[in-house]
C-alpha cells in the first residue's frame, strides 16, 4: 500500500489592510478646510497638532488637491472604535479572523497607547 503524503495547502494567510490603509478607512468629515488638508489641525476635532499628539492618516486626493490628512490621536480612537463598531454589524468574520477588524484594532491600540 503506497503511503501518500499530502503537501502542506499553499500558504492561505489572507493579507488585510495594512495599518497605513486602515487609516484610509476612517472616515473624513465632508468639509474640511486648508489647515485640515495640510495636517495642521486634527481633521475631526480641529486641535491644533504637534509632531507628538499628531496620528497620520495618509495623503490621498481630496477634491482636486492632495491632502495631509491628521488627527489628534483622542479623535483617531474615537473614530476607530465607531467605526469598528459599524463595520462589526456587517461583518460576519469579527469574531475570528477578520483582518479589518484587527487594523482598526491596531489603530485603537496605537491611539490609546
Ligand atoms: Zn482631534
Ligand atoms: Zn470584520
């Protein structure tokens, strides 16, 4: 009787968001001004940002501008967890392996530090 090995199923790890990208998948307030493009004042609450209280939240294009987009980092917990909650309702896979739901876990970690 042949013994017949099996080989190892192809690595399945699904590759999520980034931390970077998650921060993509915050939501922006529908106005912001000059300052808030240019990551001087949080794009959520308006504070005004230090290089120490200041979270990233990656350039992307707004309108017909590239945009700086930060926040301080009580906002980024703030609209992390809301909107781990909201994704959380439709997702079926946060109880186990869901990958946006462990990005934006990242960022509340990272915002709560
Ligand atoms: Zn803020
Ligand atoms: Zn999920």
């Amino acid at each position: 009787m042949a013994h017949h090995t099996t080989p190892p199923a192809a690595g399945t790890v699904s590759i999520g968001p980034s931390t970077a990208d998650a921060y993509r998948l915050l939501p922006l307030p529908e106005t912001l001004t000059g300052p808030h493009l240019d990551g001087h004042v949080c794009v959520w609450g308006g504070e005004t940002l230090t290089p120490h209280t200041a979270v990233d939240l990656g350039s992307r294009r707004i309108g017909d501008r590239r945009a700086f987009p930060r926040a301080c980092r009580g906002c980024t917990a703030k609209v992390a967890m809301l909107g781990l909650q909201i994704h959380g309702r439709d997702c079926d896979d946060c109880d186990g392996d869901c990958a946006v739901g462990r990005a934006l876990g990242r960022i509340i970690r990272a915002a709560t530090r």
